[in-house]
C-alpha cells in the first residue's frame, strides 16, 4: 500500500488555484479510479497516463485498486495539465521515485501516448499568478509552456520533453529507467529555462499611409495620449478600418507589468507568442460575434475579446451590426476596466482595460452626406441604423469623429502622412506627463481626482458650464469632455486646461446625426 501527493495548479480565471493530486495504491480488484470534480479531457487521462508510463519503458501497477484525488474537490479541473503530476503520483505511490523529493516542485504538463509532453494552456498566467502571490516553488513544464513561463521575473521554471525526463531527476540512487541512457540528447531533456529574448518586434502598419484626415488623425492622437475610446463614422472608403489598424503604433510602449498581463491572458487562451512580447495587441472580432465571445464566459469562464485587448486596441468595424447585446456588454468594462463573469457555481474577474476604436457608416447605405454620392436610405431607416447603437452606450465613447470620403485629386496628389514614430513621441511625452501627474491616464480619472488634475482656468469653466447646459450633456458626458480638454493641454505641454483645449475638445463629442 502506498500514497504519494504531487502538486500541480489549475486556472480559475487569472486565478491559479493549488491543486494536490492524492494516489493511493491498495490490494483489490485491480482499478483506477479517479475523483475530484475532473472535467471529461481530465478523466481521459487515465488512458494516456497508462500508455504513457508503460511506452516510456516503466511499471504501470496493473494489479493494484488506484484512487486519485484531486484536491480541493469542489475546484472544477479541466485540460490535460493534470497528466503529468497523475503519472508521478502513481510512480511515487508504486516506489519507482522518490516522492518526497516532489514536493519542491509543482508539475503541469499533457502526455502522449509514448510519453512525451506537450505543452498546457496558461503556463504565463500559472506562472505570474505564482508571483504575485509571493509561493516559492519550482515548476516543471512542457517544450514551449516553459519559455513562456520563464518570462515571469524570478521564476523558478524547468523544461521537460518526455516522462522519462522528468523521472529521471527523482528515482533512488544508483537506479535508471529501462531504456534510458545517460547521453547527451536525455541531458537536454531537463534544463533550467531562463527568459529568452523575444528578439526584433513585429513591423505595425505605418501612419504615414494615410493621406489626408488630418482631423481624424488628430482624434487618434489624442486617444492615444490620454486612453481615450473613438468612434470613427464616414463613407465606406474613407480609411475608417486603415486608421484603426495603425492604432496601435501610437501607443505608448508597455511597462513589463503591463506586458506580462496581457502576455498571461493570450496564454489563458492558447493565443501567446513571443514574438509579440510587449507590443500591445489588437482585437478585430466580426460584427457577428456574440456577447460571450467579447466578455468572456463558458464553463470554465474564459476571457473574451475585451480581455485579450488588454492594455491594447479593441477594434469593432460595422459597429452597428453587432448584437444588441453584445454592444451592451461593454457598458461596465469600458467604465471599469474589468469584467466579472459570475455564474451559479463559478466567478471569475478578468482585467479588461482596452481602448475601444469603433468605426461606422452614418447610414445602412454607407452614403449619408457624402460628396457626389446619392443617399437611398428612408429617415425612418437611418433612425433605426443609428438607433441600435444606445445612449448610454454612445456616453461612453469618449471620441466621435466624422471621416469624409477624399476627393481623387487629394488622394493622388497627397504627399505622404506624419510617420508614426513622431505621432508616438508626442503622444508618449503627453502620457507621461499625466502619469507624474496623477499616476494614471487622464481616461482613468475618476471623481474628485477630475476636479484636483484638470486645473481647468475660470473661462473654460464657465464655458463648458454653458455648453453642457445648452447641449444636453450627462454628467459623464461633462467629465469626458473635461478629461479630453487635460489630454489635448498635455499634448500642447500647458500647465492648465486652457478655453482653447475645452473648445476643441466639445468638437470631439457630437452625437450622430440624421440628414
């Protein structure tokens, strides 16, 4: 008879959850039985851990009654992660290993059938939620989840391709598994990984391709400087979608906190590559995703597109023809920063702190004001286009901005737009100096921290008092304004918000209008 515990994690949310994988090993009918509310891809491996061990040349204990707990046993466990510490647990129980020497390390990682590893969901994210929680401990992964892993500063990250691998650092002394020889290629099967260096960035699409809408590039650098969401409305053709693709560019750069959070989410969703290490991503869904496609749900919960955005660009093109609902969805996360999915037996929060970039036509047809084109569509259709977008929906976006169809001539003719990288240095020079303002973007700011940061001068007070009153505006609609007049005086590098930022400021917040 014999027990051994192997520790090993599983991911609620963001959140990674210790799990104790318990082998007991008895006389009886011989049995492998496996509990702890385990998903069915978690009860399958039962099959791999099996063929795993005997393929790798080891004793699986055919005639003994197994049990296999995973603890804690209200967790939900899903995915293949559980395979590895499975395996050693049954080894350790059966003698083949030493098991006390597992407990320094914590195990993840799917076996195939001849008993290699390949790699897990979320090894970052199990990695970055191991140092914010201060655990010292060392974790054993596959080929590819461990460079990932190894991104996390300080972490304790070992890279292993087989089984054989792995059991090899923990059976006795003087003993070696069947098959296995001591040469050079086995050496390599188990290295301490180290950060690698993500090496040259991705080439994001330049600025300077754009010709003309100088005011819309304009909007874009101010959303850029200050967080800020835009929504993009003009004829198809003008450049809507080719503005938003060049977003990105004019962000400033991500600190390693930033680039490891959102680098932990795209590994949560299978979605990491190196090669976009600190680089801030950009999320396209189509208009026909769903709402839990852009927050995030299912059973487990899984982050959607706004978390994937995180730190970046989420870009919704046709904006109308999205659901409703899904639209809807976006209300809090755009208010907040961050989404709970809250279900009857599961919660799980994920950060979600992206900049919206929307872009759409004014009119089914596309041609509402438009030079030189005729509008076919009825005011009553116009209204119901413009009607699925909310009001509530509408306050929330900082930045309305009109893109104008350009003539061919200006097309043609148009020297070469502003590069991206000297939009960049502006708008990275306007973003810190509101970080050593106030800590945070001049979007983030919220209640009285408004009225302490905007050192807004008395003319432009009481003409954005006037203004409200005679447009209409909310209170959030107020604050937004005040918020974007702070990034325009940053951009400019004035002290105070000045009546000339607040005007060209209320130029950013027009409603839609029907012709």
């Amino acid at each position: 008879m014999g027990l051994s515990l192997v520790q090993s994690r599983a991911l609620l949310g963001l959140e990674a959850v210790q799990v104790t994988v318990e082998v007991h090993m008895a006389n009886g009918l011989p049995s492998f039985t496996l509990v702890g509310l385990a998903d069915v891809e978690v009860k399958e491996a039962r099959e791999r851990v099996r063929c795993a061990i005997q393929n790798s040349g080891l004793e699986f204990p055919h005639n003994k009654r197994i049990t296999v707990n995973l603890a804690p046993a209200d967790l939900p466990k899903d995915s293949g992660r559980l395979d590895l510490p499975i395996a050693l647990g049954i080894l350790a129980a059966s003698g083949q290993i030493e098991g006390h020497r597992l407990s320094d390390y914590e195990f993840a990682g799917e076996l195939s059938l001849s008993g290699g590893l390949r790699p897990v969901r979320g090894a970052l994210a199990m990695a970055l939620a191991l140092h914010q929680a201060q655990v010292q401990t060392s974790l054993v992964l596959p080929s590819g989840s461990a460079q990932e892993a190894a991104l996390v500063p300080g972490a304790q990250v070992y890279l292993a391709r087989t089984l054989l691998d792995v059991v090899r650092q923990f059976m006795p002394e003087g003993t070696q598994p069947p098959g296995l020889e001591a040469d050079s290629a086995s050496q390599e099967g188990w290295v301490r990984v180290q950060a690698a260096s993500p090496g040259a960035p991705t080439q994001l699409p330049d600025m300077a391709d754009v010709k003309g809408q100088l005011a819309a590039k304009r909007a874009l650098e101010i959303a850029a400087a200050g967080g800020h969401s835009l929504l993009l409305m003009g004829p198809p053709g003008a450049g809507k979608s080719m503005l938003a693709q060049r977003f990105a560019g004019l962000l400033p750069p991500m600190d390693t906190d930033q680039a490891l959070q959102s680098a932990a989410i795209a590994s949560l969703s299978g979605r990491f590559d190196i090669r976009r290490w600190g680089q801030r991503p950009t999320c396209s869904p189509h208009h026909s995703a769903s709402a839990v496609a852009l927050v995030g749900g299912g059973s487990p919960p899984r982050p959607g597109e706004i978390s994937l955005a995180h730190h970046g660009v989420l870009f919704l093109d046709e904006l109308p023809e999205f659901p409703r609902q899904a639209l809807e969805a976006l209300r809090e996360p755009l208010e907040t920063g961050n989404i709970t999915i809250a279900r009857a037996t599961q919660r799980a929060e994920f950060p979600a702190r992206f900049q919206l970039i929307a872009a759409m036509n004014p009119c089914p047809c596309g041609y509402l004001g438009a030079p030189g084109r005729n509008c076919r569509c009825t005011p009553d259709q116009i209204s119901r286009y413009q009607g699925k977008l909310s009001g509530p929906l509408m306050d929330r976006i900082d930045l309305h901005v009109e893109v104008p169809a350009l003539a061919a001539d200006e097309l043609l003719q148009a020297p070469a737009g502003e590069p991206t990288h000297s939009i960049r240095t502006r708008c990275s020079l306007a973003s810190e100096r509101a970080r050593a303002r106030q800590g945070k973007t001049n979007q983030a700011l919220a209640g009285q921290e408004i009225d302490q940061y905007a050192h807004l001068e008395s003319a432009a007070s009481k003409f954005l008092q006037s203004a409200a009153r005679q447009l209409g505006w909310s209170a959030r609609g107020t604050h937004r304004t005040l918020k974007i007049a702070r990034t325009i005086a940053d951009l400019a590098g004035s002290e105070i918000t000045a009546l000339s930022h607040v005007a060209e400021a209320m130029q950013y917040r027009r409603a839609l209008q029907s012709a």
